[in-house]
C-alpha cells in the first residue's frame, strides 16, 4: 500500500474511531430526535441554508465511513425538513455517501482483491459490466442485504462508476421515502419496526424481482 492510501486508510480508521470513542451515536437514536425535534426545526427555521448544508455533511460523512444511523438521519430528515424536500436530500445525501465509500473501497483495495481473485471474478465481473444496474437495483430495493456492505463489495469489481451512481439514486427512492415521511409524523413512531412493517418490506422485494426480470428474459433467451 503506497503512502497515499495508507494516509487515506488511516484517515478512515480515525473518523470512525472518533465516531465511537466520544459515543457520537447517542445522538442518531429516536429518543435523542425525539427530544430535539423542536430545537432542530426552530434552527432550520432562523438558518435554512445551514441546516440543510449541515445535514446533508453529516449524512455524507455517516454514509462514506459506514456508520451506524443512516435510518435515523431518514427520520430526521422528514422531522425537520418534510416528506418532500427531506427524501430529495437524504436520498442525494446517501447516494454521495455511497458513491464516495465506494470510490475507497475501490481504490485501496480493489487491485489486491483482483490480484488474488482475479481469474475466479471474471465472471462475475463480466455480468456486472452487462447487467450491473439490475443487480444494484436489486440489492438497493430487497432489505436483506446491508446498504453499507453493498458499497464496499461494489468498489472490488469492476461495476461502472456511473450505473452504481445512478442504480444507488434510482433504487433507495422507495425506502427513503418510506422513512422520511415517517419522520414527518414522529410522534407517532415507537420504534424503527414501527417503520419497516413486513407488507412494506414485502413491496420492496417485489420490486427488487422485477429488476431482475430483464437479467432472467437475457439469460433465458441464451439458452
């Protein structure tokens, strides 16, 4: 690893080593956005601009790094700024956080993984150049896999920068809407389980299988 990674590396590992020495998730929970949502509105309040700005930042930066708290942001986005315009930055939020973790993990590791794995990942490299955005698409929708394992296990292929971009944007729509707009009615959310009922989870692995319908008519056509 030259110097330039190995002080991209380190710069990670610090930002999440503060993250949990000073136990900044006790602020990401939904009794700490409960008992601030007054406080947090008013400040968008008398400083729009800035709160918008901070907000996305630190979803950025949760995102990017991995961190725990991305459904909470979601809650408060919908608290503070709205169904609408809070799903138009949180999804934008976590796209960039995506897009750039994605951009590490293929920089500081993906030559060594390819190195070593290369001959068996061709494959599956080769699918995701052709079919990439449908496979994203999938993953992004289903809620089984998680979202920050999606980006790091992206950066080791060779999936297009732009279809993970853009299948990341198109594919968190759905849920993040769902948990936006449920930060809109806080009071009424007891726990995250009180968001993510199974009928709404069942609809997003529907859909996720109709992302696959194009990849299954090719490879059936194949044949």
């Amino acid at each position: 690893m030259n110097l330039k990674k190995l002080l991209l590396f380190l710069v990670a590992v610090l930002a999440i080593g503060i993250f949990f020495y000073f136990d900044l998730g006790r602020y990401l929970t939904l009794d700490s956005l409960k008992a601030n949502r007054a406080t947090l509105a008013a400040y968008y309040v008398a400083h729009p601009g800035g709160t918008v700005a901070l907000f996305m930042a630190i979803y950025i930066a949760q995102t990017a790094l991995s961190l725990p708290g991305a459904a909470i942001l979601s809650l408060a986005a919908g608290a503070v700024f709205g169904s609408l315009l809070g799903t138009v930055y949180a999804v934008i939020a976590a796209t960039i956080g995506a897009t750039l973790a994605f951009l590490v993990a293929r920089y500081l590791l993906r030559d060594l993984v390819l190195d070593r794995f290369g001959p068996k990942l061709e494959g599956l490299n080769r699918e995701l150049e052709s079919r990439g955005f449908n496979y994203l698409l999938f993953l992004r929708l289903v809620p089984l896999f998680p979202f920050f394992l999606i980006n790091l296990a992206a950066g080791l292929t060779r999936l297009p920068l732009g279809t993970f971009v853009i299948g990341t944007l198109v594919g968190i729509i759905p849920g993040g809407f769902v948990y936006v707009n449920a930060g809109a009615s806080l009071a009424s959310i007891n726990s995250l389980r009180d968001v993510a009922s199974a009928r709404v989870l069942g609809s997003f692995a529907l859909l996720g299988l109709f992302a696959l319908v194009p990849v299954i008519y090719g490879k059936i056509k194949k044949r």
